[in-house]
C-alpha cells in the first residue's frame, strides 16, 4: 500500500515522463497530453500502480451539457488516509480547471458532478495491450523514462 505522497511523486513523475515521450515519439493514444490523453494515460498509470500492489479503479464519463469525454482513476484508501480517493493525471486539460496536474487527493475529481454516464472499470485485473489501444511497450518506455528508482522506497 502506498501513501498519499507517494502517489503524487509517481503521479508527478510519470506525467513529467510522458510530456518528454509525446513531444519527441509518436505516441499518437496520448494526443497533445495532457489533452486528449486521459484514457491512455490513466489506463497505463493505473497499471504502473497495480505493479507497486496499489489497486485503483478506471473511470470514465461524459461531460453533462456538451458531451466532452474524460478518464480518471479512483481508490479505495492510502496506507495514510482511511477514506477514497482520486488520480487525475489530465484534470487541467479543462478550461476554468485551477488544480495542480496531476491531481492526487482525497475526494472526487474536478467537477466530477459534472460528469455523467460514468463507468468504472476494475479492467487492471486484465493483461495491458487486449483492448489494442495502449500497450505493455508503452508501459515500459515511459517508466524507462521516470526519475525514480525502481523498487526504491519514496519519500
């Protein structure tokens, strides 16, 4: 289990990584991340996250009032915070949107009222790369990519 820090120095990490990926490879699922790239980019976090034994959940919806999609991942508790939480790695995608990106807390996302027909999808039980959008490959590039040392305690 990890804590809320911790999950905001991956989350940082991993973003940071991402924005050197996209602008000097074609990562075309990610699209100008952080805009267009909330699916691909929760999807591959939350699996960088099932690998450090912390369970998250995708979720994703419609914007009520002029349909804009978005994805974000959500989880049940930290080892320091007893109560559900979120991962927004894209929230400032959004015009009006004055929250730090990434987004960790604990809580619901920016203006997650707003969103409507919202799924959430427990898809990390899955192997990355069966729905042909995102794959292990990517996975590995932009953990390659990231700062931290693997296996190392954060903090």
């Amino acid at each position: 289990m990890l804590t809320l820090s911790q999950i905001q120095f991956y989350a940082e990490d991993f973003s940071r990584s991402l924005k050197r990926i996209v602008k000097s490879d074609n990562f075309k699922a990610f699209g100008d991340f952080p805009k267009g790239g909330c699916y691909a980019s929760s999807l591959l976090f939350g699996h960088f996250l099932k690998s450090k034994n912390f369970p998250v959940t995708l979720v994703s919806g419609t914007r009520l009032g002029n349909g804009q999609y978005h994805a974000w991942l959500r989880f049940d508790s930290t080892c320091d915070q007893p109560h559900p939480g979120v991962i927004d790695l894209t929230c400032c995608q959004f015009p009006g949107c004055d929250l730090k990106c990434p987004y960790v807390a604990v809580g619901s996302t920016w203006r997650e009222e707003e969103w409507g027909n919202t799924l959430s999808d427990e898809l990390f039980s899955k192997e990355l790369g069966t729905d042909g959008f995102v794959n292990e490959n990517h996975l590995n590039r932009i953990v390659h990519e990231m700062n931290y040392a693997p296996g190392a305690p954060v903090e």
